[in-house]
C-alpha cells in the first residue's frame, strides 16, 4: 500500500474520539511521514500537513510536545505543522524554535511581536539569528531575552541594535557583561558604559581599549563624548556653573570640602562641574557617575585621581540624600573603594580622560 493510501485510512480514523487513540493515530501518521517522507512542496507532502494538524489541534499538549520534538530537525517537516507547533504553547514550541530550519526569519520576526516572553527567550537561542530578527527581539524581549541574544555568537546585530542594547545596560547589569563580552560590540559604545559597569567589567574594556590602534580608539571615544553630550541636554545652569569653578580654582578653592558643600546645597550642576575639574574627566562622565545608582563608577573616578576614601564615602552618600541607614551605607560604600585596584582604576581613568582630550580635538 502506498504512502498516500496509508494516509487516507488513518484519515478515515482521526474521527475517534478517544484521546489515547487520537495520540495514537498522530504517532502512527508521523511514523508513516519519517518511513517515506514526502518530496518538498509534494501534493503528498501537503496531505501529511493537513492530517497533522487536524490530529495535533485534537491531542493533549504532551503530544503536542512529542510531535513537536520529532519534527523539530527535519528539513522536510510540513511548513503549515511547524508554523502550528511554533506558535503553541512555549513547552510545545520550544524545540520547533530552536532548531527547525524549516521557519523563516520572517516567521520568527511574527512569532516575537504575537507570542510571549517565553517564546522569545527560546529564539534568542537559534545558532543563527539575522539583524532584523535581531532587532525584533530587542524590540520585544524582557532583559533575559536580549541578554540571551547579545551572548549567543551565532546572532547579528545591526549598529542601531546595538546602541539600544547599549543604552539599556546603563540601567540593566543583567546587560552589561554580554555587551561587553561580546567580540563585536562597537568600541565608542563601551566607552559609553564605563562609569556605571561594576569594576571587572570595566577592567574588560580598559584591555579591550589597550589593543585598539590610537586612531580608532580616539575616534570611538570622541564619538562616545558627542552621543552622551547630546543625549544629556546641556543644563542651562552649567555655564555659570563653570565660571563659578574657574574662579574657585583661580582662589585655591577647589577642594573636597567645596564639593561636599555644593552637594549639600544641592547644586549638583556646580558640583559635577567642580568634580570634573579635580578629577579630569569630562562633565558627562562626573554627571553620569554621580547620577548612576551604582557607586562603583564613582569610586572609580575618586581612587584614580587621588581623591580619599572619606570624600568618597561623603559624596556617594549625599547624592542620594543621607536616609536612616547612612552609616552602614556609608561602610559599604567604603569596601567598594577599597575592593578597588589604584593600577586598573588609572587606565580606566586614563580612558575616560581621552574620551575628553578626543573631544576638545
């Protein structure tokens, strides 16, 4: 008997109304499939297609799941099947995402905008995933999913992508070291994460730096300057507040008790502009490392350019306004300075202060 007629007589039988016969027949139609399987785009080929999702639609998820699994490494797996099984549910969904050749990118992109977190999360995972797929789940996807793309080698992301992916991580750390990871990731938008990854993190992009060329490194650091100045609208109290700097400077008076005393009167403004000018650093990195909820940025900056533990201590308090648990933040705060290497936070700093030289060029 031929594979055809085989087919229509288990047809015949998907009328049962049994639940262990249905799963039955569904074994037995895809036994039949894999025995003899169908040339692609073959009148037979649809027939297997057509039988199979009226039987899959008819089974409990379990089934669903173990079809889902048989089918997911066949090139040849009937298309309307897999589209199916993909967009079920994530435990039927799973194998058919990861591994099916038989979708499209187009497919995926589909699956990404109309299923959930769980669904995305798996795709993440392909051995291949193209820009505009790429995209969609970084449009889509929780940090878990983007975190999953951005570590898989076998995904591509556009220069676009990454400076979302980019942008996220400064308030996602679930981002930060598949970014910075990643062999790829373009050198100006690690420079953009410099003061608010934690201090390993940022060991990795001081070495990543050390072994660019001179001018490909100015160029990524000048870009990295230009595109946080403009995302960080100028404050229109930052030219007075640098004259009032200049003037204190001029006067001896640029000190750690000046910077506390501004951060006390809540001139953040002045006293990013004042810390810039102890430090070296140029005024979008003081205001990011002041503003960032992570201390280690800070820290940072404070250690390499000299600055003691207590000014430290004193400003990373201050910024968030001094609550009913200062003191232990306060010896917190002190281990994180402490924790840091004087050697590794003067290359970053070095870095931080080309970013500003680059800039000024």
């Amino acid at each position: 008997m031929s594979a055809s007629s085989q087919l229509h007589k288990l047809a015949e039988l998907a009328r049962e109304k049994s639940s262990d016969r249905r799963r039955q027949l569904l074994r037995e139609v895809t036994d039949l499939f894999f025995e003899a399987p169908p040339a692609a785009a073959s009148r037979t080929q649809a027939e297997f297609d057509s039988v199979l999702q009226t039987l899959a639609a008819q089974t409990a998820l379990s089934a669903r799941a173990e079809l889902a699994e048989r089918f997911a490494d066949s090139a040849l797996a009937p298309r309307g099947l897999i589209l199916q099984l993909a967009m079920d549910a994530v435990e039927v969904a799973a194998p058919i995402l990861s591994r099916s050749t038989v979708l499209k990118d187009e497919d995926l992109v589909t699956i990404v905008h109309e299923r959930g977190q769980g669904h995305i999360h798996t795709i993440a995972g392909r051995s291949r995933l193209g820009e505009r797929l790429s995209s969609a789940i970084v449009e889509r996807g929780d940090d878990r999913a983007v975190a999953r793309l951005v570590s898989n080698p076998g995904s591509r992301l556009d220069r676009q992508t990454f400076e979302v992916v980019a942008q996220r991580a400064e308030t996602s750390p679930a981002l930060q070291a598949p970014l910075v990871q990643r062999k790829d990731t373009p050198a100006d938008l690690l420079s953009d994460l410099m003061t608010v990854v934690e201090t390993h993190l940022r060991e990795q992009i001081t070495a990543r730096f050390e072994s660019l060329e001179p001018g490909v490194l100015e160029a990524a650091l000048a870009a990295s300057h230009q595109r946080l100045a403009a995302r960080m609208a100028e404050d229109s109290e930052l030219a007075e507040a640098r004259r009032f700097i200049a003037a204190k400077r001029m006067r001896k008076e640029l000190d750690g008790a000046l910077l506390v005393r501004l951060l006390r009167e809540k001139k953040r403004v002045h006293f990013c502009a004042g810390f810039a000018e102890m430090t070296g650093v140029d005024y979008v990195a003081a205001r990011r490392a002041l503003d960032h909820e992570c201390a280690d940025g800070l820290a940072m900056i404070c250690k390499a350019a000299g600055l003691e533990k207590a000014l430290f201590v004193t400003v990373a308090v201050l910024r968030a306004g001094a609550g009913d648990h200062a003191f232990a933040e306060a010896r917190d705060l002190g281990k994180i300075y402490d924790a840091l290497d004087p050697e590794s936070a003067r290359r970053a700093l070095r870095f931080m202060k080309l970013r500003k030289d680059a800039q000024a060029a």
